[in-house]
C-alpha cells in the first residue's frame, strides 16, 4: 500500500471517528484514519457510556452541554440509533466539602445553561430507590446527562464519515512518523506508507507512544477500570439515573433489564492491562454496602475491565504541538472522553481548518504542565 493523505487520524475510537466525520463532512478530501484493531475496540467500547455537563471546569461544562446537544440528535444527523437515554447523572454527597465543591460547580454550570440543581436526600432517593440516605448530606442532578452505547457512536460516526469520503483503514499499526526537519511527511504503517504532512494523535491510552514518534510530550498514563452487569432487577424504574456516590466513586445504571456498575480501585497500578481480576471486589462490596445494599443480591452475569487515559491533573489535551508543524492532539481524557467525542470532533475539524473553535482549548494543550498551569478537574468518576 502506498497512498497519500490530507490528514491521517491515528486511533478508531469516539474521537478518532468523530473527527473523521467532521473533517470529511466540511470537504476536506483523502481523510484517513488508521486503527490498530477494530473500531471502538480501545477505551471506548470499555466505557460506561455516561454522557453528561455536570463538571467543575467551565471547559469541560461546555464540551459536555455541547456533546449533549449532538448525542441529542445523533439518529436524525448520523442516521444511527445509540440507544440514548436522557435519565439525569445523580452525584451522592457526604461530606461538607463534597456539597461545598457541588455548590459551587451547579452554581457555574446554571450560568453555561445547564439545568443541574442540588437535592436533598430524600428526593435523591426518590430518583434513584436502591440507595439509602444514611450520612448522606445532599446530592446533585441534571435531568439533561443520561447514558448511551459507545459502539454505535462510533460506528455511526464511522459509516458516516465513509459516506463523506473518508477512508479507515482496520488492523493498520502506526509504527513511525516521517518528518523532515520540524514537518511532518509521511506516517508507515504496518501496511505501507501514508504520505501526508498532518497526524491527528487520537490514540487514548496508547498517546505517548505517538506523540514520542515526533518528539511531542503527551503526558497520558494508562489505568485499569472495571465494570459489570448484573442480572434482571426486578422492578428497575425505567428513568433511573446514572447514579454515583462520589465519596466512594461505586456507581451504577440501568443495561437492559439490569445494571452496569463499577467504581475506582485505589490500589490499581498504571499500565496497559486489560484482563479482570477479583481483588477490586471486596471494596466494591464495602461501597455498595454502606450506599446501596440492595445490589449485593445481585449476581453479576459479566465482567471487563478498559483503560482510562489519566494525565497529570486529569483533564484532556487538545491542541497543535508548535514544535512540530501540523501535530494535532486530542487525549488523555481521564475517564470522560466518551462523552465529549462530538465536541471535540468539531474543535479538532476548526482547529486543522484554521478557524476559531466553538471553544477556546488553549488551556488543554499539552504544554500547560511545562508552563506550571495545571487545569484541575475536581468532579471525576
């Protein structure tokens, strides 16, 4: 294989795909993305599959109204059920400074629009029946965040950006990048070499490992997550939310007739492992016993684990690197990337075209940590 590129794409998940789409659908010709493995086979397909604007950072509020938005109308633009549902993200509370940090992010997110507001106790338990309020202080709601299915936004991102001309190229590994002093003239590939002079670094969990073919620093650190589903819940209120008690980080919600839930393991240790394991379990057990007894009856019928893809204050890179001419980047979103990939798609579109963003991202690029200005974001799951 031997072929020429406007821009090659190195990553087949939600950002690599949406990108794809919003590239080829504004014109621009030879857009190809290369992926490793199958679509979605990364991070993505791992994902809860939340979908929120409930953040802390005003960025990451607007990535997330704004994803909301396209994940809105994502059958009627895209053509593709993702099994969407507007269920509302419920954070449980239970330290002073816990509502104190929640105030303060609801009181930012009403001013962007977002319709998020504080509850009590009981009326976070009215929403979501299998908690129980003991030591719970207050809680905070969107009704506009809910989940969907991350293998349908990508393959719906992907179709359509076949359709606009993109080409994806599957079980293609990128294994360097050409440059001829500071630009950028070629990507090999296990299957030949792709001659273009733009890369769009979208590859998650594995990032640093591009950015090093060009000398750019993507500070991304693999870490395990786990998930499971649970047998049918009799009874399951079909408008549950995505529920998380945030002291503990276990949450939970309605996959078919029964839950997906999972939470952090602090003992878990950097790297690119994926198989599962039992020793998160018993900490699992303690959270669910303290906010939720009701689901240790449960018998959990499945398991994976994928990778989240940390930086150093758990908030993304996005931007051009400037000691390479046209290296654009887009990872190392910390566990909620999933849920901002339509946004992104069109900052990264506007950004190689030239034109001013939805968003100025300018405070997400990589060299922040260089310059000692970290970009904090305080409501992660």
């Amino acid at each position: 294989m031997n072929l020429q590129a406007r821009v090659v794409i190195v990553g087949g998940g939600v950002m690599g795909t949406s990108i794809a789409y919003h590239l080829a659908r504004a014109g621009v010709r030879d857009v190809v993305l290369v992926e490793r493995d199958e679509l979605a086979a990364g991070s993505t397909s791992k994902a809860a599959g939340g979908v929120r604007a409930q953040f802390s950072d005003e960025l990451n509020i607007r990535l997330g109204a704004r994803s909301l938005e396209a994940f809105g109308r994502f059958a009627d633009e895209i053509g593709q059920d993702i099994g969407l549902h507007r269920v509302g993200y419920l954070f449980l509370l239970s330290t002073p400074e816990e509502v104190a940090s929640f105030e303060a992010s609801v009181r930012l997110q009403n001013s962007l629009g977002v319709p998020s507001r504080m509850l009590t106790p009981q009326e976070a338990r009215r929403l979501s029946p299998l908690i129980t309020t003991d030591g719970l202080l207050a809680a905070a709601y969107s009704p506009d965040d809910g989940h969907c299915t991350p293998e349908a936004v990508v393959h719906g991102y992907a179709a359509a950006a076949r359709a606009h001309g993109a080409r994806i190229l599957r079980h293609t590994e990128v294994t360097g990048i050409e440059l001829r002093g500071d630009a950028i003239t070629a990507v090999s590939t296990t299957l030949g070499r792709i001659a273009t002079d733009t890369v769009i670094c979208v590859a998650g969990a594995w990032s640093k490992a591009v950015g090093a073919m060009v000398g750019v620093d993507l500070p991304v650190q693999p870490l395990r997550r786990q998930i499971a589903v649970t047998e049918p819940v009799p009874g399951l209120p079909p408008s549950l939310p995505m529920t998380i008690d945030f002291t503990t980080s276990l949450y939970f919600h309605a996959e078919g007739p029964g839950l997906l839930l999972g939470m952090s393991d602090p003992d878990e240790k950097p790297g690119f492992a994926t198989d599962t394991h039992d020793r998160w379990i018993p900490r699992l057990y303690e959270a669910m016993q303290h906010r939720a007894p009701a689901l240790l009856d449960l018998r959990r019928t499945a398991t994976w684990a994928g990778l989240y893809e940390n930086t150093p204050d758990y908030n993304a890179l996005i931007g051009e690197a400037s000691s390479v001419s046209r290296f654009l980047y887009a990872t190392g979103f910390s566990g909620h990337g999933f849920l901002q990939g339509p946004a992104v798609g069109e900052i990264v579109r506007d950004l190689y075209l030239g034109r001013v963003p939805f968003l100025d991202v300018r405070p997400l690029s990589a060299g922040r940590f260089a310059a000692d200005a970290p970009r904090p974001e305080a409501n992660l799951v």
